[in-house]
C-alpha cells in the first residue's frame, strides 16, 4: 500500500505545483463580448500592431469569451448585416475588415470601437473617433482602481446630425464622423490642428458626447475618456447602455444572460492543500 501511497502523493503534488503555476501565470484577461442587440452582430478583435484578428458571428443575447494576456492591445468592434459564404467570404454594411470572418485589416468607419492596453495597468476607452456604428459599453468586473464604465447611454443613430448619417434602404445604420465626412484638417486633428491645444471640440463631436458622455468622440478628446483599472475582467456589450445589467459577477464567475463566462480566478491550488491532508488521512487508513 506503500507504492499507492506514494503516487497518489506525487499526482497530488504534481497538481499542486501546476495549479500554483496557472495561477502565478493568471495576469490573463478574459473579454466577455455579449451581443444584446436585436440583430446578429460580427464581432472583430485586432491587435493594434499585428493586424490578424479574430471573427466570429454572434446571435442576439448570446456571448463568447476571449483571452489576452498582460502587453495586448487590442480593438473590439462589431460588423453589422455581414453575408458570409461557405468559404466565409462576405461583406457587412458596417465595420468591415476586410472579406472574410475572420478579419484581415483594422475596421473600416464608420465603427464605435472598444481600445484596450493591457499591462500592470490596464488602460481601456471606447473611441467614436471613428465614428458610430453601434452602442457599446465597456465594464470591468473585479478590478482595482478607477474602472469605471466606458461607453454610451443611448443609440446615436437616432441622434445623428443628418449631414454625417449612413444609410441603407433609408434607415440611418451608422453616424459617420465629421473627419470622415469632410476631411478636414480641422475636424481630423491633423496640420495646425494637430493637437491637443488647438484641435477643439466641434458641434459635431459635442453631439456624440452627449449620447456617450464615456466615449472619445474626437482625436484629442478630454483624456478622461481614457479609464485605467488592475486586474480586471472586461465585458463588451453591444446595443447596451452604460447602466444597464447585461452580466453579473458573483462566486468567482461572471454570469451573462444565456451563457456563463469562464472561470475568473482559478483556485484549483486551494482544492490541492485542503487534498493533502485528506489523502494523508486515507494513507494512514491504508
Ligand atoms: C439580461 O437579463 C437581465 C435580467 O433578466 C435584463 O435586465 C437584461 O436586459 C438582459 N440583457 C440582455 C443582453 O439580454
Ligand atoms: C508581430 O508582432 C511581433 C511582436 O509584437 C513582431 O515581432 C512581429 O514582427 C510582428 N509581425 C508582423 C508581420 O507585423
Ligand atoms: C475567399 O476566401 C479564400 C480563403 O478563405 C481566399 O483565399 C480568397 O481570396 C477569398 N476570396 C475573396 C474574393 O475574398
Ligand atoms: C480564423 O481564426 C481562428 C483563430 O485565430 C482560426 O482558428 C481559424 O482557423 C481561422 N479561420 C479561417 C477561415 O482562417
Ligand atoms: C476579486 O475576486 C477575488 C476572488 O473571488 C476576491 O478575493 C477579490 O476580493 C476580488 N476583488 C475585488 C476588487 O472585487
Ligand atoms: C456644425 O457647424 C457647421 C459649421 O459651423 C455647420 O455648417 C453645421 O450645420 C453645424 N452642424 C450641426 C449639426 O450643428
Ligand atoms: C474614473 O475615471 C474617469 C475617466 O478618467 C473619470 O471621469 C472619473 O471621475 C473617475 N472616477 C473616479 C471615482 O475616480
Ligand atoms: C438607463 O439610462 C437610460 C438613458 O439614460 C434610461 O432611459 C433608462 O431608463 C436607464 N435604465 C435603467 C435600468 O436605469
């Protein structure tokens, strides 16, 4: 019984130090993106260097999870009535990046886009610099610090200045930005208005403020748009505003509507140490 003893010890002691590993390791992030829109969306993800992002197609009410580790910096943004073949080719009416699923470019505007930079410090915003394709809002659940929520607090499709409005078959699918539009230095924050102290707000980027006060709506909006928070797990939802409850966080896990999330912490190390002792017990009884 020695021999059983023994190996039973050794497995316990192997998962032990795996476990403690992971969790040495767990400066990972998970990204819960819920789409509680009406319509299907296409989420993209790029990374802000290597553009080689993800896609995939989300239904309404349901949400995917995606990892990314401390250094990542990324974009997160949905494609809007995408047609994919089998080979999954297609388009989309809005945001676009590229022909396939899977995107192979950034997003082409007009897109309200999630930013994160993910370090000790996670710095995350949502930018309508590009934009607005769709409401998003940012959350982070059990973070340190600020983490507070980016995003909007209704659709500014509906509030859309009428000379930046996209349409299809005459319904408004996107506010485009006033850069976009009239590719001016000025609105663009380019030439002489190339910073921060001259490139001031318009009656245009004022109007998207209003509909996402915790939103970039031009290139050198207020920093405060910019949220920073610790250890943190991000849920993106789309069609949803700042105040509304689209997940909530309780026993070590996120819960969103028709779909849990993955495990936030992983405490299997704890599970191991209370082992010990049981298996201890059981040797003796042997
Ligand atoms: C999730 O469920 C809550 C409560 O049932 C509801 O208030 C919320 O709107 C739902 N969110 C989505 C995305 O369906
Ligand atoms: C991808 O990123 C890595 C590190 O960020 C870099 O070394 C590499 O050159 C990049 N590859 C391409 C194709 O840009
Ligand atoms: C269709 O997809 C294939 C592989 O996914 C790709 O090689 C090809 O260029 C695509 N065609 C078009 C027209 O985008
Ligand atoms: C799309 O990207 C995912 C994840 O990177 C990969 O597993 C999948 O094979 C890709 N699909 C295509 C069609 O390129
Ligand atoms: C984060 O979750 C862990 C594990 O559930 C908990 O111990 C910790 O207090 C939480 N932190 C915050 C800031 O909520
Ligand atoms: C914004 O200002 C420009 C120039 O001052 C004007 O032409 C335009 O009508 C204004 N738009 C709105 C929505 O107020
Ligand atoms: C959190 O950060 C935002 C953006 O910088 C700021 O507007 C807000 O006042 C901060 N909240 C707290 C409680 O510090
Ligand atoms: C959230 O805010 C919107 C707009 O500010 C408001 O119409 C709605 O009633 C609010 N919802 C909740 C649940 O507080």
């Amino acid at each position: 019984m020695a021999s059983f003893c023994s190996v039973l010890l050794t497995i316990v002691f192997i998962f032990t130090i795996t476990a403690s590993v992971t969790r040495i390791s767990s400066s990972t992030r998970t990204f819960t993106i819920v789409n509680s829109c009406k319509e299907t969306i296409w989420p993209g993800i790029t990374h802000s260097e290597n553009i080689s992002g993800g896609g995939i197609e989300l239904k309404p009410g349901k949400s995917t999870v995606y990892t990314a580790s401390s250094g990542w910096g990324g974009r997160i943004w949905a494609r809007t009535s995408c047609k994919f073949n089998k080979n999954g080719n297609g388009t989309c009416q809005t945001g676009s990046c590229g022909s396939t699923l899977n995107c192979t470019g950034p997003s082409s505007p007009p897109t309200s886009i999630a930013e994160f930079n993910l370090g000790e410090i996670d710095y995350y915003d949502v930018s309508l610099v590009d934009g607005f394709n769709l409401p998003v809002m940012v959350k982070a659940f059990n973070g340190t610090g600020n983490c507070s929520t980016a995003g909007c607090d209704g659709d500014m499709r509906q509030n859309c200045p009428s000379d930046l409005t996209l349409k299809a078959k005459g319904k408004v699918i996107a506010c485009r930005s006033a850069c976009d539009v009239y590719k001016t230095d000025e609105y663009c924050c380019r030439g002489k208005y190339g910073n921060p102290d001259t490139c001031l707000p318009s009656n245009y980027s004022k109007s998207f403020k209003l509909v996402c006060p915790a939103a970039y709506s031009y290139a050198y909006d207020d920093p405060t748009s910019v949220i920073t928070c610790s250890g943190a797990n991000y849920v993106v939802a789309f069609c949803a505003t700042r105040n509304q409850t689209v997940c909530s966080y309780h026993d070590n896990q996120l819960f969103c509507n028709q779909s849990k999330g993955l495990k936030v912490v992983p405490h299997r190390w704890w599970v191991a140490v209370l082992a010990i002792p049981l298996m201890l017990k059981l040797c003796v009884m042997f």
